[in-house]
C-alpha cells in the first residue's frame, strides 16, 4: 500500500515514522515533509494548501490512502476535494472541521446537546464586545471565532486588557476575518488534558489520555506557544475520568456532528480541563495534536494503518487498540525567540551526531537541508521523544537525549513530565 502525509511538523514526521512500519506500507510520501521526516518518506515538493497537485500526484502514483495533519487543509475542505475526485483521505469533511474552524460552532454545538463547556457570549459588533469586555470580572479570555495559527486565545487579567483584545480582533484586524467575530469566555482553572478519538461517524476509538505543555516557560509562564512537550498516559486523567470523557465529551459529540448533518470522520481532539474529578472542553480540534501525536505513535503498539484506512471508507473496527505498558515524553527544542521572532537557518551541528534508538526518537518539526547542513527551519524544531518503563525512566532518557543535541542554539522547558511525577508521586 501506498501512503501520502499531508503536513510538514513533527506530528507529520510521527505519522511518516508510525505509518512506514506498517508491514502493509510499500511506500511513504510526505508533502511537503522536512529534513527527518525524508528518513520514514519520499518528500513532496508541493504545499498542503495546493488540493489539485495533490489529488494529481495521488492518481499519478497510485497512492492508497492521504493522512491529514493539519487543519488549515481540514478547514480548507481537502477531504470534500479529494473525496469529489474519487480519491481515499483520512480527515473530517470542510463541514465536520468546523468544530475547529469555528469557536462559535463548537461552543454552540456543545450548549446545545449539553457537552460540558465554560460560559461564552458570541459577538460580531465591537461596541457590544467591549461593553461586555469592560463589564464582567477578570479574568476572562478572548477568543477569535476562526483559525489563527494558535494564536487567536488572549487571556485577559484586566478589563483594559479585554477592551484591548477585543480591539486587536475587530478594529486591527490582528487575525484577519478570523477574528470579525469574537467569544468572550468564562475563565477556567485546573490542569489541562489531551484527549483523542479515532471515530468513524458512528463509533468512537479513544487513544490513550495526553498532555500538552503550552507555556514557553518551565512552570507553565510566558506566552502560550504551540506546545513546548508532552506525555502520555496523563494521570491527571483517572480511570474513572477517562470513562467520563468517552461517556460525556466524545461520544455525544460524535452522535451531535451526525444529528446535525455533518458527520465527523477522523481524529477528534478534545482539550479539556479538568479539576477536582470535574471536566470541561476548552477547545475541540480535527486532527492530531502536536506535539501529542509524538508520544502517543511512539507508544501505541497496533498498527496505525488499518484504522486511518477503514475510518477513510468509512467503517471502523471499534476493537480497542494496544499499546506499551510504561510512558512515553516528548520535550520539544525550539529556536531561541519562540514563540516571538527568530532566526532560521541556523545549523544543528550536534544532531548529526545522534542516532534514534529503539526507546529514543528525535522528530523533527521546522529543520531542512541546506546542502549537506541540517539547519531550522521553524519556531518549533525538534521533538525528542523517549519510552521509558516509569516516568521517571522517559523523563531521563529525553533530557539525556536533548543534554546530547543542546548546542545552546535551541530553547526548551526543563519541567516535561513533573506534574506526572508529582501526581503519582502523592
Ligand atoms: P484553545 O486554542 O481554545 O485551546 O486555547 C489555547 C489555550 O488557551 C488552552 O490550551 C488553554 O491553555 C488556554 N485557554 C483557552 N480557553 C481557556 C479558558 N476558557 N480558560 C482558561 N484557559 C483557556
Ligand atoms: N498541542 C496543541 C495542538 O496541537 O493544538
């Protein structure tokens, strides 16, 4: 069989890495890939905005099966696209990504069949966003409605501050259309999980739970970036949780999606926060996160390929998957400015020098080859991610892993995997 991934970070290199162990795989492309991924995959000189070289490239080669990484392609409606065209895609529809595309889609699906969510007030006037913003009690969050690369989730402190972010989405135009309509949402506090489900339409195949690092510093300060670690299991997410995320989140949102016309095939993502046994969706996504995805693949022992193939014909098998007893963490390694501005095209010298192991993984998100030189090439560059029988055994061969490939060029946390720690410590 062959297969195409669509995307270039290093949740693309994970599924490149996962799919081409496949015994069914013959053949891996990825479009456009980066410098590691052209290790698992034939990179495609094409971009993942560019639906019909794709679909041409597709049929030219006789590709099987194109896995979808991330979701600006999703929300373009690549899946409409290729599936017009006759052609096998795993990914929600344009429709069915708009419980990414759209916060005001999501939230208002979730009010509607009672998923739970933190409170919201929708806007598309300013004057009316900001007569709210300068009203209720910090802090809040501003959110705009549609895609912004990540970036379009201002967490307000100060009533000044919300004026301010209502202003930048609607009068400055800081995101573009994306921000035309604005959420004003409730606070929450707990601890952030990551929680994804293969679903067909109908059935629901949860992954094991997750967790994200999103603040640039250790202990979770500075800026939001698009996640600086991960490991999986969480145990912040108990067995008595898990069942209730399965039972109150995943499930109805799935029979929501076809009750409303727009059935979700593909991954679904539910970041959620969770505190005191209590849990409420912050966000929903319609792919893989990244850099959860590293260490979920790492980990998971069942062969990716069947499921992303049967969800795309639309008939999953809901036997549960299997996956390494023990805990997998990824540390991600970023140029030194992320998430502000940075320089590319800076050389990793010591990398060259590391070889993946079985337990030791390096993915690569932004790195390209300039002539024989392995330089960045993004905000985000490498994801070393480990296996390890505890916590504590990942958490030391990554940061041995990353100890080996720092050449004081590339940032990290320092603090990846401690709230596990701490939580099965106590
Ligand atoms: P989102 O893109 O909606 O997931 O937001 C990105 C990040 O912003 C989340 O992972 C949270 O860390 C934070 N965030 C979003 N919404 C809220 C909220 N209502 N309360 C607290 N933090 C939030
Ligand atoms: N881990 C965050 C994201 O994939 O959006």
């Amino acid at each position: 069989m062959k297969v195409l991934v669509v995307g270039g970070g290093g949740r693309e290199h994970a599924l490149c890495w996962k799919i081409s162990r496949s015994p069914l795989v013959e053949k891996t492309y990825c479009a456009p890939g980066n410098a590691g991924i052209s290790r698992h995959a034939e990179c495609l000189d094409i971009g993942v905005g560019d639906f019909g070289s794709l679909a041409q490239f597709v049929k030219k080669e006789s590709v099987d099966l194109t896995v979808v990484g991330p979701e600006q392609p999703l929300c373009e409606g690549i899946t409409d696209f290729f599936e017009k065209e006759g052609l096998l895609i795993f990914g929600p529809s344009k429709a069915a990504a708009e419980l990414e595309g759209s916060k005001t889609f999501s939230k208002n699906l979730m009010r509607k069949y009672g998923i739970p969510t933190g409170e919201y007030f929708v806007f598309t006037d300013m004057e009316q966003a900001l007569a709210k913003a300068g009203k209720i009690e910090p802090p809040f969050v501003v959110k705009a409605d549609g895609l912004a690369a990540g970036k379009g989730v201002i967490i307000c402190h100060s009533r000044e501050e919300g004026e301010d972010a209502v202003r930048s989405m609607m009068e400055r135009g800081a995101f573009g259309e994306a921000g035309a309509k604005v959420v004003i949402e409730e606070f929450l506090t707990g601890e952030e999980a990551s929680f994804f489900a293969f679903t067909d339409g109908e059935n629901v195949l949860p992954l094991e739970p997750s967790q994200d690092h999103k603040p640039i510093f250790d202990g979770d300060k500075g800026p939001n970036t698009g996640g600086m670690g991960a490991y999986t299991p969480a145990p912040v997410v108990t067995e008595k949780l898990r069942q209730r995320i399965i039972d109150e989140v995943m499930i109805p949102t799935v029979q929501a999606m076809k009750s409303e016309g727009k059935p979700y095939r593909g991954i679904l993502y539910a970041g959620l926060m969770i505190k005191d046994e209590d849990l409420k969706v912050l966000e929903f996504n319609c792919r893989f996160g990244d850099p959860e995805a590293q260490p979920l693949l790492m980990r998971m022992e069942s062969d990716l390929v069947p499921i992303l193939y049967s969800i795309a014909k639309g008939e999953m098998s809901t036997d549960p998957m299997e996956w390494r007893d023990g805990f997998c963490v990824c540390v991600v390694m970023a140029s030194r400015g992320y998430p502000g501005s940075y320089d590319k095209g800076v050389e990793l010298k010591k990398l060259k020098g590391f070889t993946d192991t079985g337990e030791t993984v390096v993915f690569h998100a932004g790195t390209a080859f300039s002539g024989d030189k392995l330089v960045t090439n993004g905000g985000r560059v490498l994801g070393v991610t480990s296996f390890g029988e505890t916590i504590e055994e990942s958490i030391r061969s990554a940061y041995e892993a990353v100890g080996s490939i720092s050449d004081g060029n590339l940032i990290y946390r320092t603090d990846i995997g401690k709230k596990a720690l701490l939580r099965i410590g106590c």
